[in-house]
C-alpha cells in the first residue's frame, strides 16, 4: 500500500510576498495543484497535505476531498513537517515524500523511488552543474551511499559535488517514523532535516538505495521569482510541444501561455500573445490571431478569432467569424457562420446561424436568430437596476444603427427597426418600427459668436 506525504508549510521568504510559495501559479494553477496531480496519479491509498503558513489559503486552493490535511504549527524543518503526517500513516505501508514547490517531478522516477525503498529507504537524486542551493549526496569510493550533506553544512570539498539530493524519498511508515523521531536540529539553520533520517537509518543497518534522475525537471523547485518565470518557460515550451504534435501551427513558442486544458484539432493556426485558459477546445482549421485571451471556451472548426479578441465562457461554432477586439462573455453561443465583429461586447446571448452584429454593439441577454443584423452602436438594455430581462430578435431581422432595444422586447421574424430608435414595445413579424423624435429645421437661426475675452 502506498501514501504520499506532501510538504507545503514553509512561507517562501526569498519570494518577497504574504503568498504562501506553494500557492504561486504554474501555468494557471497554484504549484502545489500540480504536485497533487502527480502524487494521485500513482494511484496512492492516501494522500498527506502538510499546510503551515497561510493553511487555510493552501487547503481552500487545493479544494478537494481526497487528501488529509495536517497542520504544522512552526515551521522547524522539513523534518518536522514529515513527522506531521507520518503518524496519521498506516505502519505497513511505503511512504513517498514530495515537495509543494517541486511541480514537475515526473512519475518515472517516483515509480522507481517507490520501487527501491524495498525494506530499506530510498532517496532520489539528480547531477546538475551548478548544484548551488542543495544537499550534496556523498559517496563512498565504492559508490555507496554516506550521506546527504547540506550546503550550509558542507565542506568545500562537499560542496564541490554535483550530485544533489532532491528531497525525495521512500520507506515504510513505521521505521520512517523512528527515523524522524531521532532526527535532531543540531545544524546551521537549526531545524530537523529530513534527509537526516537517511544516515539514521544507515547507521541501523538498513539500506539505502539512491535512484538517480534523468529528467531535469524533476529537480526543479521554486525559491525565488526568477526560479517561477524560468519553470514557467521550460513547463510553456513542453505544453507548447503537446499542441503542435496534435497539428496545431504555432508562430512563436514563446508567445503562447497555455494555463488548462486545450484540446485540439488538426491545421489550427495560433499568432502570438495569445493566452489559452482553463478549458478550451479548438476544431479543425481554427484560426486565432494576435493578442488575443480565451478562456473556457469551445471553437468550431474554421472559425476565425481575429486579434485583440477576450472570449470566455463561449461556445462557438464552425465557420464564424469573431473579432478584431471583440468581447465574448459566459453565456454567448455563437452558431455557424455568424459574425460578432470590432467592439462588440456579447453576455449570455445565442446568435443563430449566419446572424452579424458587425461592430460597436452590446447584446446582452438575448437571442438573436438566423440571418439578423444589428447594426453599429446597438444595444440591449437589458437590467433595469433590479433584475436582467430578455430582448429575442426573430429570424432575419433587421436593427439599424444607433438604436436601443429597451427589454424585455421582442421583434418578430422579418421585422425592420429604424436607424437611432428606441424600441419599447413588440415588433410583428416585416414590421417597420420607428422610434425617434421628430426632425425640426429651424430657419433664421444664428450660429453662436464668442464674447472676446472669455472662452
């Protein structure tokens, strides 16, 4: 049986900010979201959150009901933070210990920690070339394992060694137990180690097995903003790399934030300073142009996303046409070849097949049927202080420019508004509506002369 411990109780004081570390976003979501994937994705019996500061913030972002959460008062060392957790641990099963601000440690080499631990312990290691910031893994000239030194502790020599501990290690529960119960804080930084429990239990005779790492995200933590933005780039590229093996045509990997899911279809085309949120799913042939931020949204296939377009929560269908700087809010659908155009801002509102709201427009809580226009500087008024009424516009329908649909209305299949009306009662199907005050031209009147000395 296995059980995952995970450790996000420290502050992060190198980050400069009240945040708790392990809540800063990785691609979207919080780092510690991502160790919780990983640690459930081995299929654990349980999985242990160790929270400390800002727990409460910690527990309501990983917002879930399949781990146990346990409360490190002080933060004393890793060590301690282990020893949280390891007694709410059944005696008889292996357990792995991960790290809240390590997002990216790969499956591979926790399946081989786990296998290693055996009845011993096993610990994961990496070779970097520049291992400044962790415990060195000391050898003996056989090339057994001595220790984990850390680098506060380490000698010259010591530090010299490129070989690092990652942190990562797996035993059963019940002699983990004993081993942190005799950890001490005899150290530079005065806290409990958890590697220490590694030397304690070579010196009871119990073997220490040191997996080495080929992945080099595994190793890859985060301490320090600069640390977040380089594994935001490194974890951006592989996402990147997943889109485009699926035919998505990209025109700068660097470009392209993708914070969710995003399923795609052959020959999409992304432009750069795009931003792909949440849930997306992209159709064949889709097109999304530059400096433009989707979220939670559904797109047909060749549909276009012209640039400066902000959609989310929209479902779109094949062939439509959106943008440039276009506004799609929860709630919009827009069917098959229809047009939302430049400026046009759109909330909970369906527009049926082949209708365009071309520009300057706001259509809120409506239903614009098939073959409609509405035409520039429209809009729905739809809230009337207190509560969100409907404006339903039939099929081809047709709204002039500059008018003002006062809801809840409703215009009838065929049914014609007049330029700059306002609309305040139903409109019967090929109905002509004119809602507008009356020109007056006045003859003799004077253009207005500016008094000198004023204006």
């Amino acid at each position: 049986m296995l059980e995952v411990i995970i450790l996000a109780a420290g502050k992060g004081s190198r980050m400069q900010s009240n945040l708790p570390k392990v809540l800063y976003p990785l691609a979207g979501r919080p780092l510690v979201n991502h160790v919780l994937d990983v640690a459930r994705a081995l299929g654990p019996e349980r999985v242990h959150l160790v929270v400390g500061h800002g727990a409460d913030l910690v527990q309501a972002a990983a917002n879930a009901q399949d781990f146990v959460c346990h409360v490190q008062a002080e933060q004393l060392g890793t060590g301690h933070a282990a020893l949280q957790a390891i007694t709410s641990c059944n005696p008889d099963s292996t357990v792995l210990v991960l790290f809240g601000d390590v997002p990216l440690i790969g499956s591979d080499s926790l399946h081989g920690v786990i296998a290693a631990a055996g009845p011993g312990v096993a610990l994961l290691s990496a070779t970097l070339d520049e291992p400044v910031g962790y415990g060195r893994v000391i050898r003996d000239q056989q090339g057994g394992f001595l220790a984990v030194i850390e680098e506060a502790d380490a000698s010259p020599s010591e530090q010299a060694v490129k070989e690092i501990n990652t942190g990562v290690l797996a035993a059963q529960a019940s002699a983990l137990m004993g081993w942190l119960s005799g950890v001490d804080n005899n150290n530079a930084q005065s806290e409990y180690y958890l590697p220490d429990v590694l030397a304690l239990a070579k010196e009871q005779g119990a073997p220490v097995s040191v997996v080495e790492s080929t992945n080099g995200l595994d190793t890859l933590g985060v301490n320090t903003p600069q640390q977040l933005e380089h594994l935001e780039r490194l974890y951006q590229a592989k996402l990147v790399d997943q889109l485009m093996s699926a035919g998505a045509v990209v025109a700068d990997r660097s470009r392209l934030d993708i914070r969710g899911q995003v399923q795609c279809c052959r020959d999409v085309r992304i432009d750069v300073n795009v931003v792909l949120e949440g849930n997306i799913a992209l159709g064949e042939g889709v097109s999304i142009g530059a400096n433009c931020v989707i979220r939670d949204a559904e797109i047909g296939a060749a549909s276009q996303i012209l640039p400066f377009s902000h959609i989310e929560g929209a479902v779109i269908k094949s062939g439509a046409v959106i943008g440039p700087y276009a506004r799609l809010r929860p709630g919009t659908v827009v069917d098959d070849q229809a047009r939302v155009g430049n400026f046009v801002e759109v909330k909970n509102t369906h527009l049926g097949k082949g209708a365009k709201a071309s520009h300057l427009a706001y259509l809120g809580d409506a239903y614009i049927g098939s073959r409609s226009n509405v035409g520039a500087g429209t809009i729905t008024c739809n809230y009337d202080g207190a509560s969100k009424h409907r404006t339903t516009l039939g099929e081809s329908v047709f709204v002039g420019s500059n008018s003002t649909l006062v809801a809840p209305v409703t215009i009838e299949d065929g049914g014609f508004v007049a330029a700059g009306s306002t609309i305040t009662e139903d409109v019967k199907a090929d109905q002509l509506a004119v809602a507008r005050g009356r020109q007056r031209n006045v003859e003799g009147w004077t253009k207005p002369v500016k008094t000198e000395g004023k204006g």
